[in-house]
C-alpha cells in the first residue's frame, strides 16, 4: 500500500497499514456503485464513474484485509487545483478516521501530481462532512445556487470549499 500525507497512520480501530489501498478500476465499480448507493441520498450513476475513469481522473479505493470495500475517492485535475468529486466510507463504518485518512490520500495524491490547492463542494445538509472538511482546513469560498438535486423535485446549494496544499 502506498501511503502519503499527514497523519496516516492512525484512524481510530483501524491499522492503516494493514488496508489495501490501490487505483480503482473498472472491475471495483459494481462495489463502488452499491457503496456509493447505500450513503448517498442521491448517489452517481453508473457512468458517472465510468466516464471519470475513462477520463483518466485519479480514482482509489480502500479494503480491508479481506478485500471488503470500506472506501473510496476521485479527483478532477484542472491547471493546478484538484478538484474532490467523490469521497464515500461505508455507512457502518464512518466516524472511525476512513474519511480524514481518504482525505489525507487525495491531497497526498494531489500534490504528487503537482496540485497546489484542492476544491469540493459540500450539501449544507451534510453536516458529518462539513465537519471533517472545517476540521481539516477547508475554507468557505463560495456557495453554488441549487447546485444538488434534493427531495420532492427540489434543489440544494452547494458550498464550495478550498484547502491550500
């Protein structure tokens, strides 16, 4: 496994380095899609992910030691900012440090890619998430109108948030 960034040896219960972190791949995304649907209100598509594969976006996953898949991310590189667009743990096992430890690997993989900034919008409803972004650093930069699909044919904003690298 290969490991990078600040702090990655510790999410609590969890020996970091014992977890199989690699590219993910075409082969993964029947799990991915099933995590992604199982956590998300309003979850990618299958081409979602296909295409961002296919565009050569820098995408991991996380597994434990049999192979279970506990997580996941995608990055979006524009000039010198990456672009965060899907993070996920799995439901059962979040507020146990995967989702700081998927952060600390996207900005690590994003500065090895020569990034100077990293970008991601955030539901203002997905309060656990806000707090893991604030708490690592992200900054409020702006604030994107209806940006989200929401319940009863509504619309959500997103906030936009950036962290130096």
């Amino acid at each position: 496994m290969s490991v990078a960034g600040q702090d990655t040896n510790s999410a609590a219960g969890w020996d970091v380095l014992r977890l199989d972190y690699q590219p993910m791949r075409e082969a993964d995304l029947a799990e991915v899609l099933a995590l992604e649907q199982r956590v998300y209100p309003h979850p990618w598509t299958h081409g979602n992910f296909i295409d961002s594969l296919k565009s050569g976006y820098p995408a991991w996953v996380l597994r434990d030691v049999d192979g279970t898949l506990l997580g996941y991310f995608l990055l979006m590189l524009v000039v010198d900012e990456a672009h965060l667009l899907n993070v996920a743990v799995e439901g059962a096992i979040q507020g146990q440090g995967l989702g700081r430890f998927l952060l600390n690997q996207s900005c690590a993989c994003a500065r090895q890619l020569g990034m100077e900034s990293m970008l991601l919008e955030v539901r203002p409803s997905n309060v656990r998430a806000l707090d893991i972004y604030q708490r690592y650093g992200f900054a409020q930069i702006g604030r994107r109108k209806g940006y989200y699909p929401a319940s009863n044919s509504q619309r959500e904003d997103a906030i936009v948030m950036r962290y130096t690298l």
